[in-house]
C-alpha cells in the first residue's frame, strides 16, 4: 500500500523498537521519514536504511524540537506526520515510596514534556498546510493501573493521554488530527531490559495479556501507519489502544 505517498513524517526516537519500526513501515507506505533521534549511531543508521534524513535532537530540548521541524521543511518543504515517540523508562522509576525527585523529573521531561514541544512546534506546520495527523506515544498503562508501579512513567503516560485528547478536539476544525497510540507490553529492547529477560517477571505480566504473548513492534508501527494515514480520517482525539486485549481483560484463558 502507499498510503501516505507524497507526505512527510517526522518520527523521535526513531533510531530502535517501536520507532524504528514506525520509520520503516511509513516509509513503505510511501512516506519521507525524518529520524530523529538523540543516538547518532542508530539515527543513521536507520536513515540511511529508510531513505530518510536524520536529525540528531534532545526531545527535552525546545530549540532541538523546533530545529527539527525546521530541518524537516528545508528538506521536504512540509510536515503532514508526526510521531512523537521517545521516552524512557529507567530502573530507578518504581514505586512512589521509593522513586526520588530527580528520577520522577527525569521521566516526565522526556515522555511528556518532549510531546508537548513537539506539537506545540509542529502545529503551527500543519495549520499552514491546512492539516496533518500527529500521534503521542501514551501506553497502555494510562487506562490501567499496576502494583509493579512504574510511577513517573504511568503519570507520564497519563498526561499524554489526556493532552492528545484536548489538542485532537481543540484542533480537529483545522484539518489536524492527534491520537495516542496506547501500545500493550511490547517486544522490545526496552521492554526485554526490563521485564523479559527475567522469566517470572515477565510471566506474571504475560498471565494478563489475553493473547499470551507481548506485541512486536511491527504491529504497533501498524497502527501507527493507519492513524497516518486516510484511513483513519474521522479518528482523532482517541486513546489508541494496541494491546492484546489486556485493558479489557477479567480473566485471561487458560
């Protein structure tokens, strides 16, 4: 399919898992695809793999997001896709009794405060074109909660539920739509780091996924490419769910 022929995506954290999943199936779907990434290795690596540009940028950063979207357009003249999806969930990020200040202040710059600079400075791109379709990495954890608590990643992840929802409905009259992608675990290195190298930690996740098993990031990129796309036109300000059914689970089958 090429769906999304002619058009312009810009993916963070494009350089691995669900990002670089998301620049190879945009781009087989016809898009340009920006990487942007703060690994300059994998960055372009992942470029040159798609046919992309890459742009190195710190999502934190405002004049790294704004230089961006303005690489971006010197490049390719527009900007009708963007996926914001860097973030990060480190090990020192657990429960509220004992994840300290600095380490909640970390989580929340990079998985929220970057996906509010990243549309803050893309919307303007999109109102001059008269559309465009932006995607917010949440989670699955923004609808559900857990006792193995990630606590400033949970709260991040609420946030971008939330913010994606007003800016979908405060902008859908100018042709913009903005959705969170709301991935289930994911077959990731982040995810692998975390949960699955350790098989009782990863059982006692994989007990409530209905579909046994975590995601691969090919099927999240999916769903990235459908809210890209046409398909997904009367679709905004949604909480995008992706996965295996486990926010609508009780009891799992055996």
């Amino acid at each position: 399919m090429q769906r999304l022929a002619n058009r312009v995506a810009v993916v963070t954290g494009a350089g691995s898992g669900i990002g670089l999943a998301s620049a190879r199936r945009l781009a087989a779907e016809g898009a340009k695809v920006v990487v942007a990434d703060l690994d300059s290795e994998t960055g372009k690596a992942a470029a040159d793999e798609v046919g992309g540009l890459f742009v190195q940028a710190d999502v934190t950063s405002e004049d790294d997001v704004a230089g961006m979207y303005d690489a971006a357009l010197s490049a390719y003249g527009r900007v009708d896709i963007a996926f914001n999806n860097a973030g990060i969930s480190p090990p020192d990020d657990d429960s509220i009794l004992v994840t300290g200040l600095e380490a909640w202040r970390r989580v929340q710059e990079v998985n929220l405060t970057s996906v509010y600079l990243c549309c803050k400075h893309v919307i303007p791109h999109m109102q001059a074109r008269g559309g465009g379709s932006i995607i917010n990495t949440a989670s699955f954890v923004a609808v559900m909660g857990s006792a193995t608590s990630q606590i400033s990643y949970s709260a991040s992840k609420g946030g971008v539920l939330a913010m994606s929802r007003e800016l979908g409905v405060q902008f859908a009259r100018e042709g913009i739509r903005v959705n969170a992608l709301c991935p289930g675990p994911v077959n990731t290195p982040l995810l692998r780091e975390l949960f699955a190298a350790d098989p009782e930690r990863a059982a006692r996740r994989l007990v409530h996924v209905p579909m046994g098993r975590f995601a691969e990031a090919e099927e999240i990129a999916a769903a990235v490419a459908f809210l890209a796309s046409d398909d997904a036109s009367f679709i905004t300000a949604s909480g995008f769910l992706v996965d295996g059914g486990i926010s609508g689970a009780y009891v799992t089958p055996l």
